[in-house]
C-alpha cells in the first residue's frame, strides 16, 4: 500500500481541488470574521522609510541571468535607503484604488495575507532589534529591541548565514484573510503569495549587488514566540537572509 498517499500532503491536495461539481458548495467551515488588511503597532516607536530613489540598474534579464541564493556574507553593514528599497520591492503600494492598495508583487484576490517582519542585524542608523514592516505607512514598528540572531540561528537549525546577514526577512501569514474567501483552498494561495514576494526581494537584492537566501528550514513556533504571534492565526512561513558580500 503507498502510505504516503494517505499522508496530509496528498489529502490537502486532493480535497482543495476545485472541480466543476464542488467548487460552489458550501463548506463545513461556518462563517469567519474578516481580519484587517494592514497589521499595525500603533503604541510602537516607529522609523519612517525614505521613499526609494530609483537609479538605473542592469536589464532584468542580466539580473535574471545572476540571480542566485547567496549564503556568505561580510558583516559592513547596508544602509537605510537600501533596507527601504527592499521592503518597496516585496510589499511596495503601487497602485490605489477606492477598495484595494495593489502591490508590487501578485495576492490572490488581493487580500494580502503575509506580512513582514525584520531582524535587524547590520542596518545603519537602525538599532538592532525586530521589526514590523508597515506597509501602509511605508515604515518600520519596533516590536523589540536587542539582538536575536543567536536565537533565530538555532531557530533556523543552526544555519550561520541567518544570524551573519545584516538583515533576516520573516514572513507571517495572517491566515483568515484569505481563507474567509478560500475556505481551505488558501494554504495553496498564501505560499504562493509568499513565492512572489520572496522572487522580488532576490531579485532586488541581486539588482543591488547584495546576497540573498530564502530559508525554508526553521521550527515554526521558536520563530512565532519571538514575534509575539499565536502561530495559528498567523505563522511563521518563510525566512530570507540578505547581506552584503
Ligand atoms: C522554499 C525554499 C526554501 C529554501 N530553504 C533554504 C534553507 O533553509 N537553507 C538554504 O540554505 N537554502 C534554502 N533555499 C534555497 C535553495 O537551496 C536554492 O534556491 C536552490 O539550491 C537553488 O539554487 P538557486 O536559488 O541559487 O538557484 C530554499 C529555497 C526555497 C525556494
């Protein structure tokens, strides 16, 4: 018998389909509140970004052709406009409409489930500490303040390059809003969701000369605790490194 048929990794697959029969028929999930877009910290002491000055970089095709998960950085530190150019290329609002603010990267329906959060390391003019990307406000929230690589590496299974980047990209899911649209078909959308996002960041990083590694491999609620998050209604999904060379 193949067992792993019978795993979770084949059953969410197979009961997410969508076919012409089921996909209108209610599930048995019940009604679900509609969480906020936009996560803020409004008691936190906050640092506003510089607006990105945009120069001219290499065709998207060179850097395309460059792109490459980089682990090994110097520990000179990056500065606060590029920091800034990062968080506009994952989480940028380019477009407002009455209902929506679009985005840089592609939300399936536009709900924007992920949100971010930073470990500053080596940021000038940023104290070390964590950090909650506002995305309407284009700013940072200081959600602590110290230095957390040592517990984000051990959290990351003891990969240096976590604790050795000048900054460590989090990426949380707030579950709800997307799933009050998708019911249980929105696991599929918020990684993918968060695909996109981490794409743009490693291709701006590499746009800018900087390494960059997305880290799938870390124990979830080590990095939910450090947030703050209940790891349920939003988690832990993703991780990225960047640093300079
Ligand atoms: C979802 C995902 C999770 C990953 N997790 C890790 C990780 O935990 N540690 C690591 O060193 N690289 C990680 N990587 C980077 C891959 O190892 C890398 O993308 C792959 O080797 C291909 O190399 P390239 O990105 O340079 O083309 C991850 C990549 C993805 C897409």
């Amino acid at each position: 018998m193949s067992l792993y048929k019978e795993g979770i990794a084949y059953q969410y697959l197979k009961e997410t389909k969508y076919d012409r029969e089921s996909i209108f028929r209610r599930d048995d999930l019940g009604p679900m509140p509609r969480p906020p877009v936009y996560k803020n910290y409004p008691e936190a002491p906050r640092i506003s970004l510089p607006r990105p000055a945009f120069e001219k970089t290499e065709s998207l095709w060179s850097i395309l052709n460059q792109r490459r998960s980089k682990r090994r950085y110097t520990i000179e530190p990056i500065s606060v406009e590029t920091l800034a150019k990062l968080l506009w290329a994952i989480q940028g609002i380019t477009l407002s409409a009455p209902e929506y603010q679009f985005r840089t990267a592609p939300s399936a329906g536009a709900l924007y489930p992920v949100e971010t959060y930073l470990s500053v390391h080596h940021v000038l003019d940023v104290k070390q500490g964590i950090y909650h990307f506002n995305v309407l406000d284009f700013a940072l929230e200081e959600v602590a303040w110290g230095n957390f690589s040592e517990h984000l590496i051990h959290a990351a299974l003891d990969q240096a390059m976590v604790g050795r980047a000048a900054v460590l990209f989090i990426w949380t899911a707030v579950v709800l809003r997307s799933m009050q649209k998708y019911r249980n078909r929105c696991i599929r959308y918020i990684f993918t969701d968060a695909g996109h996002i981490a794409q743009n960041l490693q291709l701006a990083a590499t746009s800018m000369g900087l390494g960059c590694c997305p880290v799938g491999a870390f124990y979830d609620d080590e990095i939910n605790q450090l947030l703050g998050i209940d790891g349920e209604e939003e988690t832990a999904i993703y991780l990225a490194t960047v640093g300079n060379l």
